[in-house]
C-alpha cells in the first residue's frame, strides 16, 4: 500500500492505531495525542528530506553526511510503514493474528438439541437434550484454544435432571502446515460420532446405540495428543490420557466416565486413530483404545480393549454408511461373564438431495443396528433396532428431524414403537 494512503488510514483510525501501538498495559494516547505524534514524524521526513537535498549539492566532503541521512530518511519511512502496516493488519480480520485485539482473535460458536419422544408402551416425553457453547481463541498462527460447555437436559442442580459439563478445554500447537500437538481436555479419538456429533451432522433424533452404549459418546479424557495430516488423504492421532473407571461388577463402559472431575488417575489410557479421506466422497477410519487398569478405584485390575472401524461412502447424494465397535474385557473375578464382549455395529443407507436455493436440502435414511451391552450387574441387553426418517436442512447450519425406531428383543428404550422429533442448530 502506498505510504500516503497508509497514513489516511492512521488518521482515520485512530482507536485501531492506539491499539496497535499500545496494546500492553498503560494509557492510551487520545485522538489530539496521536494527530500530533503523526504531526512529528511527518515533519521529521521533511526535514530528513531538506537535509539530504542540501547535502547532495555540496562537495564529497559531506557524502558521509549524505550516507548518514539516507539511511535515517530510510529508517523513519520504515518505522511509519510498520505502524501504518500494524493498523492495516488489526483492519483486516483473518489475515493473521498478530496485531489484532483479543476479541479479533476469539470466536464463539454453539450447538443444541431439542427431542421429542412417543412411545408407544411409555410416558411420552420433551427434552432440550443439549446446549453446548464454544469458545475458542488464537493466541497467534500456531497456538489456539478450544472450548466447549455443555448444558445437558436444560436444567441443572441438586435433584435436577441436567448437568453442567466441560467438554473440551485444550491448547492447539500447530507444527508446520501438516502436524499438531494438543495438550488439555478433548475428545477421545475413536470412530464413529464422537469427534462430530454436531445434530446437523447425522440422521436421527438420537445418537445410534453403537455410539452411546458401546463407544460412550460423548467421551472426553484430559491428557496429551499429537497427529500428522499426510498429502494423500491419511490421518494419524495418537493420544495418552486418564482413563475409564470401571466398576467390574457391572461392567456397564459408559458408566466409568469420569469427565476429568477429580478424576482417579492411578492408571493412563491409549487411544490411536487412522483416517483416509483421499477419494472424493470417501471416508474410512479405524481407531484402538488400551487400558490395562480400567477399575481404577475398585477391587483387582480390570484391562480393557476397544476396537473400531467405521468407513462412508457419498455418490451423487447417495450414501452408505458403517461402524462396528468391539469391547475386550478381562483380568477381574467380579466381572460378569457376559460383559467381557461387548459390541455392536450398524448400516446406514440415506439419500440427500436439494430442493431449491431457497428451502434448502431434504434427506432421507433407514438404519439398521444391533449392540450387546452390560447394563447392569445382572442384566446384559442386546438390541435389535430399525430406524426409518428424514432430515430436513433449510439451511446446512439448522436441521428439522422426524424419526420411527422399533426396538426388537430387549428394549433400552421403554417401548418397542418411539415416534421422535425433533431440531437441532450449530454455528
């Protein structure tokens, strides 16, 4: 940018260039201050400029003085084109980070869920299942933290179905262009629904039973992590975290989530992930889970495995999707004999197709899933489910759902006919 037009845009700004220049702690000059600051500078070039013409006429004795102004004419102009580039840069937001203010560089996002659920055997019910709110913030190109809070069932308290939740709390460390490093709380990384499980991202009203009875969506542990993004599509994480904590005789996963709330930490936990998105309209996933002692605060040590592979295909707004999970127990006496397998696995085949630029996109899916899981110390429930609905997106960022599931052999959900409803945003 020319130096003229970088000086308007100083005098024109004047609160952006206070920022600029006094963004540490201390007073900020007022617009009377900074008229006359740029007043100075400006007659200091003048007077450089003088100076040089005047010493560029006079004998080689004074080229030593001629030398010396230049390279002083020179260093005030830069000084001004920084500070003019300082102002450009806190103008101009998504260009880069230094420079900016900190609201500049904090973004804030959220998602929620409302479910409305007949049945046909049960109390019918409505639920805001879920609001989570993100903030997330760059502290320059290469450092950037991630938050999420989550109120579930819209009330929290003391006799009170909700709970107030952190989600996620982590720092981001870019490495180059293709690794990264994340130290904090975050979600583990498994296939399936857990690392997106935004309600505009699936078919439903509620999660599939693969991602919350076997893989216990949403699953978050604190701990370190790295990964590398290959040019030909491929993926890698690898995580060390705390872990589960188990109560062996019943054996129910989903129950040992500790959600990093002074959490037991006498053992650490593993987790890795691969993914392949190279192919258009490909993706594949395959994710592994080891800890040796996932009955941290009860009797003998209980170790456990969990497997996963999960792959999509989309093709001209067809799509076919899979998962299977699978859990290996062993090494306690009080665990159920049942409970040492623990699986499940779906098939999902869905069209998607836009109605108009103005109502938006229409979907419609089937899913069929079967999952044994440990319920209780007695009760192991395995469960046969059909799924039928569509999705309805006006926009990509908000979705309208309608859903028929029947449930064959044992019921999780209280009825072998459920109706659901239900909406879900993010932005």
């Amino acid at each position: 940018m020319h130096s003229k037009l970088k000086l308007s845009t100083v005098l024109l700004s004047g609160a952006a260039f206070a920022s600029a220049l006094y963004g540490q702690s201390g007073d900020m000059p007022s617009a009377e201050e900074m008229w006359k600051i740029i007043q100075q500078q400006q007659k200091q070039i003048e007077a450089l400029q003088a100076k040089l013409d005047e010493n560029s006429a006079a004998d080689a004795s004074t080229k030593s003085d001629v030398a010396k102004t230049q390279s002083d004419l020179k260093e005030t102009r830069e000084q001004l084109d920084m500070t003019a580039d300082a102002v450009d840069r806190s103008l101009t937001p998504g260009v880069e980070t230094e420079g900016k203010g900190w609201s500049q560089r904090t973004t804030i996002g959220a998602y929620g869920e409302l479910h409305a659920n007949f049945y046909s055997n049960a109390q019918n019910s409505i639920d805001f299942h879920r609001f989570v709110l993100m903030v997330n913030h760059d502290f320059n190109e290469n450092i950037h933290l991630f938050t999420e809070v989550e109120l579930e069932h819209a009330l929290a308290g003391s006799g009170k179905p909700g709970e107030v939740e952190l989600e996620q709390a982590f720092v981001e460390f870019d490495i180059g262009d293709q690794a990264y490093a994340d130290v904090g709380l975050f979600l583990m990384p498994v296939v399936g629904l857990n690392l997106y499980h935004e309600p505009t991202t699936f078919y439903g009203v509620e999660r599939n039973g693969v991602d919350s009875r076997i893989i216990p969506t949403t699953w978050w542990e604190a701990g370190g992590q790295g990964g590398y993004r290959f040019d030909n599509g491929i993926s890698l994480v690898g995580s060390v975290t705390s872990g589960l904590d188990v109560n062996p005789a019943t054996g129910n996963i989903r129950s040992g989530r500790q959600k990093v709330a002074n959490a037991a930490f006498d053992d650490v936990a593993f987790a890795g992930m691969v993914t392949y998105t190279g192919t258009p309209g490909l993706n594949l996933g395959a994710s592994v889970f080891v800890q040796d002692d996932m009955a941290q605060t009860y009797n003998g040590r209980l170790s456990g495995v969990l497997t996963g592979l999960y792959g999509s295909y989309t093709w001209e707004g067809f799509t076919i999707k899979g998962e299977y999970a699978r859990w290996d127990l062993w090494g306690n006496s009080a665990l159920p004999s049942t409970a040492k397998e623990q699986w499940g696995t779906y098939i999902e085949p869905s069209y998607r197709f836009k109605i108009d630029d103005t109502f938006g996109d229409l979907g419609f899916f089937y899913r069929f899933s079967y999952y044994e899981y440990q319920s209780n110390a007695t009760f192991f429930s395995k469960n046969t489910v059909q799924s039928v609905g569509f999705n309805y997106w006006p926009i990509d960022d908000v979705v309208l759902k309608a859903e028929y599931q029947y449930t064959g052999e044992a019921d999780d959900f209280a009825g072998d006919n459920v109706i659901s409803l239900g909406f879900g945003f993010v932005f």
